[in-house]
C-alpha cells in the first residue's frame, strides 16, 4: 500500500509541477512585459524632452537667419532660413504626435503653436521688407523679442511636465522592477521546494519498489496490487521464460517416500 501511495504522490507531484513550471512562465512573461512597458514609457518621456529642446533650436535658427538676412541681405542666410521654417514644422508635428498621450500638455502645445506663427510672421516681415521693419521696430539685434520670451516659456512649463511625468514613470518603473524580481524569487524558491519534494519521492518509490511483499501462507507475490506465483512474478517484472526440474533434495525426499511406499 505504501509503494501505491507514494507512487501516486510521486505522480501528483510531477503533474503540478508541470502546471506550476507553466504558470511560472506566464507570470514571468507577464512581469517582463510591464518592464517593458514601464521602460518604453520612460523613453518615451526623453524624447518628448529631446523633442521639445530641439523644437527651441530650431527656433533660435530661425530667428538667426531672419536677422542676418536683415542686416546682410545675403541669400544664404535667406536660404538657412527657408531650411529652418521647413524643420520647424516637422519639429512641431513631432512635439504632438508625441504629447498626444498627455492631456496636460494639450493647452501649452497650442499655445506653442499659436507664438510660433506669431514669431514665424515677424522673421517673414524682416525678410520682405528690410529697411521698412528697421525703421518700424529698431535694431532687431538687440530689441526684446517678446514673443519668443513667451516661447521660451511655454516650452520650459512644457519640459516641467515632462520632467513630472518622466519621474512618475520612473518611479512606477522601479516599483515593476521590484514586483518583478521578488516574483522570480518566489517562484524559483516554490520550484525549488518541488524539486526536492520529487526526488525525495523518486528515491522513496525506488525504495519500496525493491521491495517484493511474498503471501507467508501461500507463498504468493503481491504486484502492482494483484497476488500472482512467483513464476507468474518472474515471467510478468522480468520477461523470464520459465522450465521445470527437480533439486537433488526433493529428489532424495520422494524416492523416499516412494521407497517407503513400496515397502
């Protein structure tokens, strides 16, 4: 009955271990790819940052170019210019596809859009009319330009948000890490426990499977719980072919016995 019982046991836990080892691997997967979310997310608030440091640049650019087309009437700078007006827009699309999951940051983007037009139509006004906007507005080079102040703002209060939010996600980042390697902790020391369980057992069932339980009345052998002989027995557990004969004692006993029944 012991051989039976811890055989089944043994089964047992081989089959939950199997269902465990599976469900270890779904829960890690499902870890890895919070990780990976959280990290995607984090990147994603560097490059709203990146995104916006270049749109300022870009914008510093274009002022430049204005200016010294202004003051020099040189095409080249009327052609930085045109490159700069043309890698604006694009930096500008990219700040909202990119800002597009944060509704705070909605406001300040068209607020940012609505100066950049504005700051956009001064550097055109220097352009198409040199002297007239000298005469009208001062040395550009050294007058306050207001709107790119505003500009200026609205981008830092922009990366102030980012910074706010990249911090959130960091933070969420660390907590999925930790959730993470505590899972895998828990889970290697559960596999391990099952581990030792089964070859705790294995060594048991090959211990009692070593022992053969003989019947002390009829001689015959309990296997795989049916009582068989013990040529049944060898011929079943071995693959034994089995013949008959007779030892020299038994022989000496019937011709005994035969002898004694003659006399």
């Amino acid at each position: 009955m012991k051989f039976d019982s811890y055989t089944r046991l043994f089964r047992f836990y081989i089959t939950a271990g199997i269902l465990f080892l599976g469900l270890s691997v779904a829960l890690v997967g499902w870890g890895w790819e919070s990780h990976r979310r959280s990290l995607d997310w984090v990147r994603h608030s560097y490059q709203v940052s990146a995104a916006l440091s270049r749109t300022m640049a870009g914008l510093q650019d274009l002022q430049t170019s204005a200016r010294d087309y202004h003051y020099t009437g040189d095409p080249k700078a009327l052609a930085s210019h045109a490159a700069a007006a043309a890698r604006l827009d694009g930096l500008l699309e990219q700040v909202r596809i990119l800002t597009a999951d944060d509704p705070r940051q909605e406001g300040k983007r068209l607020a940012l859009e609505s100066l950049v037009t504005h700051e956009l139509a001064l550097c055109d006004g220097m352009i198409r009319s040199r002297e007239e906007f000298h005469a009208a507005h001062g040395d550009p080079a050294f007058a306050d330009d207001p709107v790119m102040a505003r500009i200026r703002q609205t981008l830092s209060a922009m990366d102030a948000q980012v910074r706010i939010l990249l911090g959130e996600r960091e933070a969420e980042m660390e907590t999925v890490r930790t959730r993470q390697l505590s899972l895998v902790t828990g889970l290697l020391a559960v596999q391990g426990i099952f581990v030792v369980a089964l070859i705790w057992l294995g060594r048991r069932v090959a211990q009692l499977k070593r022992l053969v339980t003989v019947c002390a009345w009829s001689r015959k052998i309990r296997h795989n719980g049916e009582w068989m002989s013990f040529e049944e027995y060898l011929t079943r557990v071995y693959g034994v072919r089995l013949t008959h004969g007779i030892s020299p004692e038994m022989a000496q006993k019937l011709m005994a016995e035969f002898e004694t029944a003659e006399a």
